[in-house]
C-alpha cells in the first residue's frame, strides 16, 4: 500500500498496539526500519498508533529506550470525560442528580452511553448495573487492559479502597490480614498506578513541603461504585433480589458522592470557574488539591485548597448533606487557618468556599453578600453552565 502512488498520504492505525508487540518479538524494531525507509523514499505516511494499556504504551513508544522513540512526532494521552462534559449525556436532570451520576457511571463515553436520559436516574441504576444481562452488571474486565499479572491481589486491592480503606496500612490488614505491613502492598499499589487503575493522594502543600501521609483512591468512579455496590451483593442480584439492592444503594449513594465525588467535582470546578472568568477576579491560583493535618493529636482537613506562587489563595469545605450549611462550617475553616497557618501559609486575605447540596442558612448568605468577607456559596446547580 504505501509503495502505491497517491495523492493524499497513507493512514495507518494499528488499535490496541500493546497486545502487536507482546504477540510478535521484534515487532518494534521492524516497524522503525520500515518507516525511516518510507522517510528516506519520502512515501507520505500518517501513522497512529493506539492502546488502553498505559504502562506497555509508555514503554514501547514513548520512553528514551523505546525502539519507535526516535520516529515518534507526537502523543496524546485521551482522558476521561470530566463532570461537565458527562452531563452532556443525561442534560434534562438536575444538577443534584448529575452529581451523583458522575458518581455512577463517571466520564468514560463507552460506560455513559448505556446511560438513557428519558429515564431517571435510578431507574438507569437499576436497568445498567443491576440487570443481569446488562452491559455493565458484570465484573468490569479492566485487567485485561493493563499488564498486571496476580489478578486476585489487584482485585482486592481496588475492592479494599472502593470499600473505604485509603492509607496503605489499613489496604494491607484488608487484603493480608491483621498483620501485613506498608511493604507488603506497596509494590501493587505502586502497580495499579502506573496503570492508572488507582491514584496517590498527598495533602497539597506550599511548594517545596513534604506531604506526611498518603492515601490512595480508585481513579475511575464507575470502578468505585462497581466494586462498592455492586460486587458484595452479587450473590443476591443473581438470585433476583434487584428491588432490595437498589433500595441499598439508594439508601448509600449520598453517602459515597459526600465521601469523595462530590469534592473531586468540586476541585474540577475551580479550574473550569477560573478558566471561564467565574470566579472573582482578584482570585486566581496555580495549584488546587485537598489537604489534611498528620498531627496525631489534631486531626483536621479540608476538602479544597488553591495556591498561588506558593501562598494559600482560598480554602473550602464540600457538604453533601440534607442541611444548609450555616457559620459554623466557615468557622470551622477559619479555625483551621489559624491553628495551621505554619503549614498552610496563608495569604492576607484568603478566600473561604462552601460547596452544600442543599443551600445555605439566610445568616450565611447574608454575609457572603459583603465582598469583604470573601466567602463563596456553590450549590450544584452552580457547578453546571
């Protein structure tokens, strides 16, 4: 084909590229030769290459020892969709229930378009994940899409942090029992992220600080819920007890969006906010995270923090709870930044965000009414545009 005379260049995508170079040793280097002899015959080529397999990707094209590096003219790493744009496949509901969504089905547009809009929320719960039959009921095969080998260990490595175990210590005693030490999980943990199956989290600090502690989270929010929800009750949804399960998730979901959707929606939005002149224009930050104290006497967090040039620039809590927020939440801020202004570093003025489900009490947002105060209310129907 690419010795054939044309006008417009050769197309070539080889998907999935990993399992070619796994089948046929040698593979890598053959397809170098042959393109740099395309190259010197000036024969027009476009060449893509393609694969879910992040860690073999990297290896086999894109590092300083990959065969294809010195050939490569661009990557492109394609992510999932975030909280916005997944919106996009269910636009009629309401912002609440986009939220806890995007707690369900996340952003990747193969899991999103079992999604159906002109039914509920829960009944798109119940007919995608709870349905034997369903595209999404069974176990989601993400080991095949990555190296990992022990599949058992990595399954209960992400069941035990779907479940609600985050620091190293606590994901050891899950999967080894009572005795395992950080040691022992280290190595699958450090694996599952390099496959992008599972994130590091530290508390973002002014540049330069060293995070104390570390917690780890299931990357996708479909992979979550999947082994928070349904994995433990399989037994009963094969044996037709779909109304009950359903009952249980409608009873737990909030609870699971409050634990860490709603925060990672909440930071995804500062950026967007930013970037769209939404925010006043006096804030700006270069850096957004979460943070949380490793004193052992004083346990204290935060669910949003932005920095800007080293200084923190704003500092917010995220309630997904049935009540307003009122002052004693902006309290509880205030008083963190007094009792950790060493290791904060806080600037003069710091903005204080409250991000809350359902609204805030009328003294709250009679205060943030003054631009002194530097208070920001957000309800998820903020979140939205």
């Amino acid at each position: 084909l690419a010795g054939r005379e044309r006008r417009a260049p050769l197309v070539v995508v080889l998907d999935e590229f990993p399992y070619l170079g796994r089948a046929e040793r040698g593979v890598l280097t053959d397809l170098q030769r042959w393109f740099n002899a395309q190259k010197r015959k000036h024969t027009p080529i476009k060449m893509f290459l393609l694969g879910s397999m992040v860690s073999s990707m990297e290896e086999q094209a894109l590092s300083d020892a990959a065969a294809l590096k010195s050939v490569r003219t661009g990557q492109l790493a394609v992510h999932p969709l975030g909280y916005r744009h997944a919106a996009d496949f269910y636009p009629s509901w309401d912002a609440a229930d986009c939220v806890r969504a995007f707690a369900v089905w996340g952003g990747l547009p193969g899991i999103l378009t079992e999604v159906k809009e002109t039914r509920s929320l829960w009944m798109n719960v119940r007919d995608s994940t709870l349905t034997r039959g369903a595209k999404l009921y069974d176990e989601p095969d993400w080991l095949k899409y990555t190296d990992l080998r022990g599949g058992a260990t990595y399954i209960s490595i992400v069941r035990a942090i779907a479940g609600g175990a985050r620091r190293p210590s606590d994901i050891g005693r899950v999967v080894f029992g009572g005795g395992a030490s950080q040691p022992a999980i280290q190595p699958y943990l450090d694996r599952l992220i390099d496959s992008q199956i599972v994130e590091r989290r530290t508390p973002l600090l002014p540049t330069g600080e060293r995070p104390k502690t570390t917690m780890y989270m299931v990357r996708d929010p479909f992979l979550a819920y999947w082994y928070r929800f349904i994995d433990p009750d399989r037994a009963a949804l094969d044996h037709g007890r779909r109304a009950s399960v359903l009952g249980r998730i409608r009873k737990d979901l909030d609870k699971y969006v409050s634990e860490d959707v709603f925060e990672r929606v909440s930071r995804a939005f500062l950026w967007d906010a930013l970037v769209e002149r939404r925010l006043p224009r006096e804030l700006a930050f270069d850096r957004v995270g979460s943070w949380w104290s490793g004193r052992a006497q004083q346990q204290d967090d935060a669910d949003v923090v932005a920095y800007d040039r080293g200084a923190l620039r704003l500092i917010g809590e995220c309630k997904w709870t049935n009540a307003p927020v009122d002052e004693r939440d902006l309290q509880g801020l205030d008083r963190i930044l007094r009792d950790f202004a060493s290791e904060l570093r806080p600037a003069k003025k710091v903005w204080r965000a409250l991000f809350a489900r359902s609204g805030f009490s009328a003294r709250l947002s009679e205060l943030a009414k003054n631009p002194a105060e530097r208070i920001l209310l957000f309800s998820p129907r903020d979140l939205y545009w």
